[in-house]
C-alpha cells in the first residue's frame, strides 16, 4: 500500500497555495483546512486531474524533525481524503503547534472534520456567486 500523494494531486507552486487559502476556512486547535473549489466549466472539466493537497508547516510547529513528522502525518491522512473529495477541488492543510504532540488519529480527525466544514462553505459560496451571477443576466 502506497502512503504517498501521486505528484498529480500536490500543489506544488506558490499561486496555487494562496489561491486555495483564499477559499473557505475551517479550523480546530490542531489544523487549519482551506478549502477552494476550481473552475466548474464543462468544457475544462476533463482537464482536471483530481483534487490537490498542499501542506504547511511553519517552524511554529517545532523543529525540522518535528515538522516533517508531522508533514508526513497530514500528507497520509490527506492520501486518505483526497477519495471521497470531487475532481476540482484544491485543499491546504496547515499545521499549528498543537500538532506536534498530537497522536495521528488525532490529525485524522481534525483534518475530516475541517475537510468537510470547509468544503461545505465553498460550496455554499459557489452556489451564491452562480445565483448572483444569474440574477445579473
């Protein structure tokens, strides 16, 4: 069994990170998950590969051993997520200090529960600007 996030599914540049932390927040003592979702258009939507995951994980969290620790943590329970979540979705995971001494169900936990709190304010989001912009027309 394969822990790690296919290449295709990481957000790797610096514009897709502040993209995704523009979108909707959630947030509990250990994470804060970001949530944005991408283009809708029929006519793109065979060119998006799948939901990407971005990790962040300051030197707030503790030292290089301690954050990769956790890095690794959230980049396995995000490897678990990234199923259940729709093509053209972009999430950030960002770790806070708290998340250095908590045990991985933990983080499990907080970035489900996150996951899917922020998911449903994008999606509430989306639906407002699809109905404004229709009011417009």
């Amino acid at each position: 069994m394969n822990h790690v996030l296919p290449a295709s599914q990481r957000l790797r540049r610096r514009s897709e990170f502040r993209a995704a932390i523009r979108g909707a927040t959630s947030g509990s003592k250990l994470v804060v998950v970001h949530v944005v979702i991408r283009s809708t258009d029929p006519a793109t939507a065979d060119l998006i590969n799948g939901p990407c995951v971005g990790v962040v994980c300051s030197k707030s969290v503790g030292n290089s051993v301690v954050r990769h620790t956790v890095a690794r943590h959230l980049r396995h329970v995000a490897k678990n997520l990234v199923d259940d979540l729709p093509r053209n979705v972009d999430l950030v995971i960002r770790a806070r200090p708290a998340a250095a001494n908590a045990s991985h169900s933990a983080l499990a936990e907080a970035v489900t529960y996150c996951t899917n709190k922020a998911y449903g304010k994008a999606r509430r989001r989306e639906a407002k600007k699809a109905k404004d912009k229709k009011s417009e027309s």
